[in-house]
C-alpha cells in the first residue's frame, strides 16, 4: 500500500470514516481506494471470535480457553508466555483476525478489582515483562496485540465515567511503567485506552497520556484504539492521539471531526496523522496474512502445560502431597467436575472442551467424589453435606475443589469482600471433623481470605487456570509435574489491610490514589505488615540453595549496568523449577521509597543435584525513582541492596553497590529554605558552614539554650531545621542582613548551577 499517495488521494470523509469502526470487531474499508477492512477480536486468554454469520458479539466460534492473566504471571516464565502468545497468532491467523484485544497490564491496586483475573500483578515490572513476552509470540505469528487498558484501568465501578486523582510519580512508577516497559520491549501494533479518566481528563482525550508520554517519552508508533465505548469527546480524542474509535459511531462521530475541520476547529494534519495509523495497520496485517492450520487438541495440551507451570503450592505441611496412585482419595467439590476456569465479560471464551480433575484423574487413579457444594447461590445443601462428609470419613486424604464461583467476580463489577462462599467453608470446617487430612484445591481471580488455612494440610492454588485445568491439577497433585508457580500478588490476612482499602472504589466518580506508590508489597513490607502469603511465594516438591552472589562492580555510574549472578542449586530429590526474585532498595534516600522493588527474576529448571548459575542486568532504571522535577528517572547518589531470594520475604543473598547519579537535580536555595538543606550539599557548607558553626558554636560556649558542655551535635539539631532567614537573628553586626543574606545565596545558587 503506498499509503503517502493514498493519503493524497483520499477525502476528508473518506479520513474520516477509517478514524472508527464499521462495526463491532473490524474497521472500516474504502473500495474506490482498495483499502480492506480488517478484524479485530478479544482476547486476551483465548481467541472470541464472532460465529460467521451472527449479529450478537457475544457469539463466539469454538477456541482453546488458555489460564488467565492472573495464573500466567505466577509462572514468572517469559518463554512460557511466548509460546502461548504464538498459539493465539496462529488461531488468529487462521481465522483471519489481525488484532487480537489484549493482554490487559493494569496493576492489581485492590483485590476487589473485578477483572483482576485478567491482569497479570501488583508489581509493573513483572506485569511488563509477561506482557512483553505475550506480544512477542503473538506477533511473531504476523498478528497483532492491542495492549490494555491504557492506563489505569483499575477497577470496574464507574469504570466509564470515574476520574482518578494520581500523582505523577505514582503514574510513572507504578501504573504506566507497566506498559512502559511492554511497549519499548515488544512494540505491539496497537494499544488500547481505558475507559476511566485520571486527573479530570479521558484516556479517550488525554494528550498527556497518548501522546506525551506514549509517543513522544516511550517512542511509541502504532496505532492508539479506544476502549468499546470509552469514546466521549471524539474530536477531543483526534487532538489527543486516538487514532480509531472502537467500535462503530455509526458515523455519528466521523460528522464532528468533518464538520471540526470545516470549521477550523480541527487541523487537517491531525486526521491524517490517525488515518495514516489506521492504514499501517491495515497494511501490516494484509501483509502479514499467512495461510495457517491450526491444532486444537495441540492447544489444549499446550494449555495443559502452561498451567501445570503457573498453579502455586502454598501449603504442604508433612508433605502430604504429591498423592500416591495407591492411597485411598477422594474429590470433593463442584468445580472436580465443572472447573470455574475463566472469568466472566468480554474475555470469555467458548471453549471446544474443558478437562475436569474428576475426568483427568482417571489417567492416575479410581477416586470416588462428591459434589459438596452448589456454586449457583451460597447455601449449604444438606444431603450433599453429609454425603460429602460420609464420602471424607473412609479415605485417606481428601482434595476439596474449591474457590469462587462466576458471580462472585467479573468484568463489569467489583468485589466487596474477599470472603469464599459460606457454604463451603462450612464444608471444609465439617470435613476437618472427620479426616485431617485435607488438600484444597483453590480456582479464583483474585486472593481470597482462608479462615480454613489451618485445619488443611495442602493448599494449591490454581486461579482460573483455563480449560485444561483439571488435567494440569491432577499433574500436579500426583507429581507428574512439579509446582513452580509463585505468587504474582501479596495475599492480605483481611481486606482492610489493603493499601487501597480507604478509597476503593472512590466516592462517585471520584478517587484519591492516597496510597500513592506503596501498591501490594511495597506497602506491606513498609509497613512490615504480616501477610497471609507475601508477593513471590510458592513451594516446590524439591528444595533450593542460593549461593555465591557475585556483583560486576563494587560502585558504578547511573549510565552503566551492573552484571549481578548467584548459583541455585536443587538440593531436593526431584527435578523442579525455581522462581529467583531479584530486589533493589536504597538504603538512604532523600524520598519516600519502597523497602524494596522487583527488578530482575529468573525461572531455572533444574534436576536434583544440579547447579545453574543466574546472571541478571541491572541498569539506571533498577536504581531510579520518578523526579517530577526534571521530569525523568532520577537515581540518588549513594549505597543500593541488591537482594535475591526465593519471594519477596525470603531473602537468601544480599551484596551492596553504590551508584552515581550522573544527573544533578535543580536547586534554588531560598531565605525559607532550612539550614540542614543547605549543608546537605559541599556547595552549602562551602558558603555558609563556617558562619553556622560558629552559631551552633556559641550556643554551646554560654550554655544558654541548655544544652550542656560538648553539644555541638544537638546544636545543630536544633538549628537544622531554621529557615535560613532566621540565622539573622543569630548575629547582631548590622551588615549581616537580608541584603547580604540575599547575595550569599545567589552566589550559593550559582555554584550548584555550575
Ligand atoms: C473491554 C475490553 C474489550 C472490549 C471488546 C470492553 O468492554 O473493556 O477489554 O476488549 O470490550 O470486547
């Protein structure tokens, strides 16, 4: 396509009718030019696509229900990821789909987040990195991604109209830094806006975020959709960057951009600009299109995979499991037979067929069942209780299925608590009477509270763990396959410990993000709270020891990277996988940091016995924070921690490193600024030292603040926090004035310039 000449030869009308869709899933075509239409389909676990033929968009042709966001990214295994981001390319292919909706990379803020499933972690380093890897095999198949929701897309209540209060900093660290890094890593052809607003404005509108900070900060070049129906200003929106509105206006909204351009409203380069977006798009994908034959039975085991690599063991006292083929056991609970494997909303697949445990169990074992519980309303069933318990008294262990059922969370809606259904919690209560010798099996969205936690012995958690769960869970709970999933959020002993908790989900239309950076971990650990399970948890069968952390260099510059490796070990007796977290603090800094940030992980498999070495990279970004000052990342002179371990909380090997900044923050020194600031720097002392000095100096000599013989120390104390013009006071030559005081910090301000 020689898309400047098109460009050329286009109408304005004909511009503006590509700016949105000719319907739900495609964009627009101009026969008289040739220029196709092409489609775009959710997303992101599975592929919905709309049945040939029917007008409901919620009619999907029959496709492969991979885990959710939430089980992926416990997996910590960018390859992992890869692959199953090239199964969708293909399936896309195939299908003729050139953009596939997804994956979502917004942060887990609060647990009650309805669509939590489909988000990868509380942490934007790891949600980028799997989002990275996702983009990276889907579009490696000549098929599209469209990254969302950009930006800050963090719950569902009022999710069109509410407007978040964040500060920049908190942006930049948290809630953009986790498309940041997806978007300079992988690129994806397209990126989605959110519906919400932040700081008053529409992610539909928003110039800062769409092309500020997307473009012209990140070095993004794709194309900008909107969300379904997040459009609110569309005239607005073409100023902003949002080159197609999702889906059709019915060409109510290509009017307002026309008539804008009549009228002056609107310049001419700023629809060509989208239209030229929207047709590298339809290029890439026309040129990308490759016949393709797709497997599902391949997919289904894929899926299989995937999730045994991604459930997180997070009890197994006396090692009750893996399971023997020989023991007496038995399955209890609804989702043995029917799964919840998926959340409900715009993700939600048709799967071609779904492998329950009660189904993948029989490859193992005979294990009697029963149902338990029922998941339509939270009521205990009697005869299904007792059959239940009569069923636990006569085997050796039980495996209770378990977890939340669809309308306890979606799309469309938030939580309100983190509570399990009552009646099942009767169950495990009753069951515990009878035999203590308990494995639940977990299927949900998002962290729940366990009051059970210590009648049980086992506990696997498998999120909504996609349409070959039952075959994954069976894998693992007989030690087929080896758990190596780790927590991607901190589980909170109770919802009122979440750091969002005061303001989620805002009040009307409005939210405070108070919580500022301190999100999941960073805020626990500030706060050294007790968690029920901390951010990176997860057991194994077979243990690990960390060794020998080596770090490239003992002090670096922030412009260089710092190569840091350790050794990990398999000391157990069978081969596994382990998830190596690396962490960064700053062990003093002039802003409030976290205690510690992920920046680095590793998953190694190794056979018992054997030892890997892990090398991670650190650069400038591993050290800095946001300094809204200068607008950029900023590192701090002075001593960092690199920690590695095994989660968040289990920190094996730590080494120090000092980093200098190569950037000098502005500073304007001012009759209120404090004497402490101004000493804080060479420059400060340099001037003004040997006057304070001799002011703490006097101080001490007559005794007279009280504070005792040899005190210079707490002289200074008292004195550091002095506004400058208050040393005034402290002389009483009359050429010691405002005057002079002025003229000494000038000169001060003009050293720090040079
Ligand atoms: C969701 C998107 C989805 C779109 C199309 C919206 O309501 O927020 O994630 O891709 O619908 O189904």
């Amino acid at each position: 396509m020689n898309i400047k000449k098109i460009l050329k030869e286009l109408t304005l009308e004909e511009k503006a009718s590509l700016l949105s869709g000719a319907d739900f899933w495609h964009t627009k075509a101009v026969e008289r030019l040739a220029i196709p239409q092409i489609m775009v389909s959710d997303g992101p676990h599975g592929l919905r696509k709309n049945a040939e033929g029917s007008a409901n968009p919620n009619e999907a042709i029959k496709a492969v229900c991979f885990p959710t966001a939430s089980a992926l990214a416990c997996s910590f295994d960018r390859n992992l990821l890869t692959m199953m981001g090239k199964a969708l390319g293909e399936e896309c292919q195939a299908e003729n789909v050139s953009v596939i909706l997804g994956p979502g990379c917004n942060i887990k803020r609060s647990p009650l987040c309805g669509r939590n499933f489909e988000y990868f972690s509380e942490d934007p380093y790891l949600a980028s990195e799997m989002a990275a890897a996702y983009i990276k095999g889907v579009q490696s198949k000549g098929v599209g991604t469209s990254l969302k929701h950009f930006a800050a897309n963090n719950q569902e209540t009022r999710r069109l109209t509410v407007n978040e209060r964040i500060d920049e900093r908190t942006l930049r660290e948290i809630y953009l830094a986790a498309f940041e890094g997806a978007v300079k890593q992988a690129a994806p052809w397209t990126i989605m806006c959110s519906y919400n607003r932040i700081n008053g404005h529409h992610s539909s509108q928003n110039k800062w975020l769409l092309t500020d900070v997307l473009r012209n900060d990140w070095g993004y070049n794709g194309l900008v959709m909107s969300d379904w129906g997040a459009v609110d200003d569309r005239v607005a929106g073409v100023k902003a960057g949002l080159d197609l509105e999702m889906p059709a206006s019915f060409g109510k909204n290509d009017k307002l951009i026309v008539d804008a351009v009549n009228s002056g409203k609107l310049s001419m380069r700023q629809v060509d600009k989208c239209a030229e977006r929207v047709l590298r798009l339809v290029d890439k994908a026309e040129e990308s299109r490759t016949p393709t034959k797709w497997d599902m039975e391949a997919h289904h085991e894929l899926a299989a995979k995937i999730e045994s690599q991604c459930a997180v063991l997070l009890k197994n006292d006396e090692d009750i499991l893996p399971l023997g083929k020989d023991e007496k056991i038995c399955f209890i609970g609804e989702f043995a037979d029917k799964p919840r494997y998926q959340g409900g909303g715009s993700s939600h697949i048709n799967s071609f067929k779904v492998t329950s445990a009660l189904e993948a169990v029989k490859d193992y074992c005979k294990v009697e069942y029963a149902q338990g519980y029922i998941t339509t309303e939270d009521k205990t069933v009697p005869e299904l209780l007792e059959q239940a318990i009569e069923c636990a008294r006569y085997n050796d262990k039980v495996v209770i299925f378990a977890g939340l059922p669809d309308n306890f969370e979606s799309e469309g809606y938030d939580r309100t608590h983190i509570r399990m259904p009552e009646c099942q919690i009767e169950l495990i209560n009753k069951i515990y009477k009878v035999n203590k010798n308990i494995v639940v099996v977990l299927h949900n969205g998002s962290p729940v509270e366990l009051p059970f936690l210590d009648k049980i012995k086992g506990l696997l958690e498998v999120y909504l763990g996609g349409q070959a769960v039952g075959k994954a869970t069976c894998d693992l709970l007989f030690g087929e396959a080896v758990p190596s999933g780790k927590l991607a959020e901190s589980w909170c002993l109770k919802l009122e410990d979440n750091p969002s908790y005061l303001n989620f989900p805002g009040v009307g239309d409005e939210i405070s993000y108070n919580e500022g950076i301190f999100v999941g971990y960073r805020y626990y650990d500030k706060k050294d709270m007790k968690v029920l399970f901390p951010f990176g948890y997860g057991l194994s069968y077979t243990s690990f020891e960390y060794s020998d952390i080596v770090i490239s260099e003992n002090e670096i510059n922030d412009d260089q990277t710092l190569t840091v490796s350790c050794s990990i070990t398999n000391t157990g007796s069978r081969a596994g996988m382990e998830i190596v977290q690396l962490y960064v603090r700053d062990k003093e800094s002039s802003v409030i940091r976290p205690v510690k940030e992920l920046k680095g992980f590793e998953k190694v498999s190794l056979r018992p016995g054997e030892t890997k070495k892990v090398v991670f990279s650190l650069d400038k970004r591993a050290f800095a924070y946001y300094e809204t000052a200068i607008n950029d990342w900023f590192v701090e002179y002075g001593e960092f921690e690199i920690m590695i371990g095994a989660s968040s909380r289990d920190i094996r090997l730590t080494a120090s490193v000092y980093v200098n900044s190569k950037t000098k923050l502005p500073v304007q020194f001012t009759f209120n600024s404090t004497v402490g600031d101004v000493l804080s720097c060479s420059e400060g002392r340099e001037v003004f030292g040997g006057l304070i000095d001799k002011f703490c100096k006097s101080m001490t000599d007559a005794n007279g603040e009280g504070l005792g013989s040899n005190s210079m120390e707490l002289a200074m104390a008292m004195l550091k926090d002095t506004p400058m013009r208050g040393i005034l006071c402290y002389d009483e030559r009359p050429e010691i004035n405002r005057v002079w005081l002025k003229e000494m910090l000038d000169r001060l301000n003009s050293m720090m310039e040079e």
